[in-house]
C-alpha cells in the first residue's frame, strides 16, 4: 500500500460514524500500566526500509513490546531480505505477517492482484527455512475505498466476501493464520448478496476468527471514544470467538485530528490505551492493541 493510499482511506473510515541481540523490552508507564502480557502489533508499509535498518527496526519493536508486526510484501525485494529479517525478528519473539490488498483488490480483475500475492507467498515460503517463514496473512483491503462502491455497493461487497473466502482457503493450505483490517462501523454495513443477508460484521466474524479493529479516536471515553465506537464490534467479536485487536491511529492528519494520537504524543496515547484495557480485558476475544503505524510510531513525541 501506497502512503496515499493509507491517509485518503484512513480518512473515510474515521469520518463515518457509523543487532541481532535480543532486546529487552521497557515497561510502558502510565497511570496504571498496561500488563506487559497484553500484545502490540503494528504495520510496516514500507518495506525497503529492512534493507538496510533492520536493527532499528527490531530493537524498537521489542522496545515497545510489539510481538506481531505486519510488513507489506514488495515483490521486487529479494527474498533474502525477507529471510534476514523474519530471522532476527523471530530471535526475539516477534511474529511476521504478511501484509498486502487495496480497494482494486475487489474490482472486476481483482483477482489477478490476490492471485499474484498469494502465489509470491507460497513460493517464498518453499524457499525458506521455518525461522525465515511469514507466520501469517494479513490483509488490508477497505472494499469501501473501491470506485464502484457508492454505486454499486452489493456487487463491491459480494466481490469481498469472494475474496476474503478465497482467502482463507489460501491460507488454510499455506497453514497459515489470516487476519484482516476492519472499520469499527462495519456492523451498520447491510448486505444482500449470494451470501444471504444481515450485517456486514456478523458475516465476517462467523467466517474470519482474527481481525483488526480501526478504532481510529484520541480518546479511550465517550460516545465518540474508542471504547464505545468498538463496543458493538467487540461484542460480536465475542459471540462468534473471533480474536479483535483494537487498533489506533499515529500518523498526522491535520483535517481530522479527532482520529490520530499524532498531536497528543505517545505518552497521553498509552494513558487512553489503558483506559481502553481496562474496558476491555474480560471480553475474551480481546486480543491486544495495534499501532498504525511504524514510521509514524518512531517519530512519535513523548
């Protein structure tokens, strides 16, 4: 994915309100801190920046106790930059998934695009050792992004169903873990497809078990707080058994800063992550936090 492509869709989705050393990681202070058994995730969009920084790359990580990270596939990088990396990450226990889609990937021809990723991956994955192997898929489509989808909304939708079924049956064969990217207000999502009818979310939580919720705020509280913006999600989540990590926005975003932590700094951000642990920590389907996302992330204030 493309830098713009990650602001104009972070956008839409939260103005709608419907050395190879092991590290040890730091303790995050806050008012009452997060348990350090709490898991952080975050994504990776650029991938040429393993190359040459794949140190600081995983001495941050392991600083701020990330245990998953989502590192989108370049296919033109050679695979032994992959293998190094996925190398050093695991020594340190963290997991690497594989990150890919875009709103194209529901297209008419988006097929091809899911094709040749999931192609690249089970090549790759024949050519590596089990230390240098991704762990699992994580994708990243907003099917609300695609040209069609506000004219053509059920065609969109039943194109990611398709897609994310077609999906799973890629990575049950790769035996790996799929993931994907959600907004909080896909449940206000109806659809009336080949699939039957309902909402959105319910679809996807009876037929994918890990996701990632974009609960893009700057504040754990209120009736635009992240707890509740989540909350129906989360709830679903939990009648379907479905693993929901609640992720949070870092990058600047001047129109909408509502959405992002960038203005508050990184301090003030772990103070709400609390409050939203705190929230959420017996639903069982609370799967920890994600970061969106590692560049912005590193040059965060304090």
């Amino acid at each position: 994915m493309k830098f713009a492509k990650i602001f104009s869709i972070t956008l839409l989705i939260t103005i709608l309100i419907i050395p190879t050393s092991i590290v040890k990681a730091e303790t995050i202070q806050t008012g009452n801190s997060i348990p350090n058994n709490v898991g952080f995730s975050t994504w990776l969009w650029n991938t040429s920046e393993i190359v040459n920084n794949s140190e600081d790359i995983i001495n941050f990580l392991v600083k701020k106790r990330v245990n998953t990270l989502y590192l989108q596939i370049d296919y033109n990088l050679d695979y032994m930059y992959y293998k190094n990396f996925i190398r050093k990450a695991a020594m340190n226990n963290i997991v690497v998934e594989a990150l890919d889609g875009a709103p194209t990937w529901v297209s008419d021809d988006g097929g091809i695009l899911q094709g040749r990723f999931f192609n690249w991956l089970s090549r790759y994955q024949k050519a590596s050792s089990l230390n240098e192997r991704f762990k699992g898929v994580h994708l990243d489509v907003e099917p609300y992004g695609n040209e069609e989808y506000a004219t053509n909304q059920n065609k969109i939708i039943s194109k990611y169903q398709d897609l994310l079924l077609r999906s799973k049956n890629a990575c049950k064969k790769l035996n790996l873990n799929l993931g994907i990217d959600i907004p909080f207000w896909f449940n206000q999502i109806k659809y009336n497809t080949s699939y039957g009818n309902g909402n959105l979310a319910e679809w996807i939580f009876k037929n994918i078990k890990s996701v990632t919720i974009m609960a893009y705020r700057d504040i754990a509280t209120g009736d635009n707080g992240i707890n509740k913006i989540a909350e129906v999600e989360m709830n679903l989540c939990k009648k379907y058994n479905v693993k929901a990590t609640i992720a949070v926005e870092t990058g600047s975003l001047p129109d909408t800063t509502f959405v992002t932590f960038f203005e508050e700094g990184e301090s003030y951000m772990y103070n709400e992550l609390n409050r939203v642990y705190l929230n959420y920590n017996t639903n069982p389907s609370f799967n920890g936090f994600a970061v969106h996302y590692f560049d912005s992330w590193i040059n965060m204030k304090p």
